[in-house]
C-alpha cells in the first residue's frame, strides 16, 4: 500500500469504537523508528505522535544523543487514545496490529526504539522493560533496543539518567547510518 492508503486505512477505522486515529510520523522509508504505546491528549488533538510533554521528552533525549529528528519515524502500535480506559488493552494491540504491519513495511526501519512495555508487547518481546532496557537485540535484519516510555519518565523522574542512557546507547548502535 502507498504512504496515502495506509494513512487513509489508519483514519478510518472503527475497529475498536474508537475515534480520531493517529498515524505515524516522519518519513517514509526510514532507518529509524520510534514505537510507542498509543496517542495520548495531546497527540489526539494535533493528529500526531508523540507531540506532548512525552514526546518532546523524548525529542530531547534524542537531540542530545545527536539524532537528527527529521530522519526518525514515531509509530504508536494502538493509534487511538484510550481515554475510557488509560491504558490499551490487548485486544486494542490484536485490533491495530494490522495498521502497524503495515505502517513497518511502508517505514521499513532498520533501528526501532521501543519505548515502555506496550512497545515490547506489540513487538512480541515477552520480557519486561526492566530487563530489557539498554540492550539492544536483532530480529532478521532489524535491530531493536529499548527504553522506558518518556510518559513514565515524567511520573518518574529517577528514571531520566537511565532513559538518557539507553536512548544514548539505541544511538551508538546506529552510527554510520546517519549524517
Ligand atoms: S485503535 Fe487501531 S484498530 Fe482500534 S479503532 Fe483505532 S485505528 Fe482502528
């Protein structure tokens, strides 16, 4: 599917009685993504991810570990915000994953970012963040890391160094592949 169908597909989905879908951002095809959980307030109103106090945490974290964000993609692996219930359920992820295939194969990442449990759970990761964190792993020729979801950084702000850190190290692992 083209970039159009595959937005179009996204916003008009009724799958989970949810309403306004947000889509991913950033270009496509990339080397880079960033996988996340589902939009939040803010995301929901502007149509986009991560583009509230979460996401420019991030953006920061990212900044300073020298990635250049117009060359990073934000996917969120539910694409609509669960006021109702805070939190997407799994039957939300079996719901969207379809839209997530095939945002990947549109973004083609070679480097994906996960960030929190829900991003591990949508890649079928079966370990928590806690034990995954700061590793980096491959999966036939992608290469995945993982951190704590900037949201989770903001409720807790002892996390900030390991968060740095490991955007830090997703950063090592992708240098040559950026300018
Ligand atoms: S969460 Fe995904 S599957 Fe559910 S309505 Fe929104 S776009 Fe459709």
């Amino acid at each position: 599917m083209s970039r159009a169908e595959v937005v179009a597909d996204i916003l008009s989905c009724t799958r989970c009685e949810s309403v306004i879908p947000v889509p991913f951002r950033g270009p496509a095809p990339a080397r880079f993504a960033i996988i996340g959980e589902a939009p939040g307030r803010v995301e929901n109103e502007v149509g986009e991810p991560f583009r509230g106090p979460a996401g420019h945490l991030l953006d920061e974290a990212l900044v300073a570990a020298g990635f250049d964000l117009e060359q990073l993609c934000w996917v969120n692996p539910v694409c609509c915000w669960p006021e109702r219930i805070k939190t997407p359920q799994p039957e939300h992820f079996t719901a969207c994953k379809p839209h997530l295939l095939a945002q990947l194969k549109l973004i083609n990442p070679t480097y994906l970012l996960l960030v929190g449990n829900s991003a591990l759970y949508a890649a079928g990761v079966s370990t928590k963040i806690t034990a995954t964190r700061g590793k980096v792993w491959q999966a036939g020729d992608r290469y995945y890391s993982a951190t704590w979801h900037p949201a989770a950084v903001l409720r807790d702000p002892d996390k900030k160094d390991q968060f740095c850190s490991d955007v830090q190290a997703f950063r090592e692992v992708t240098k040559g592949e950026m300018t």
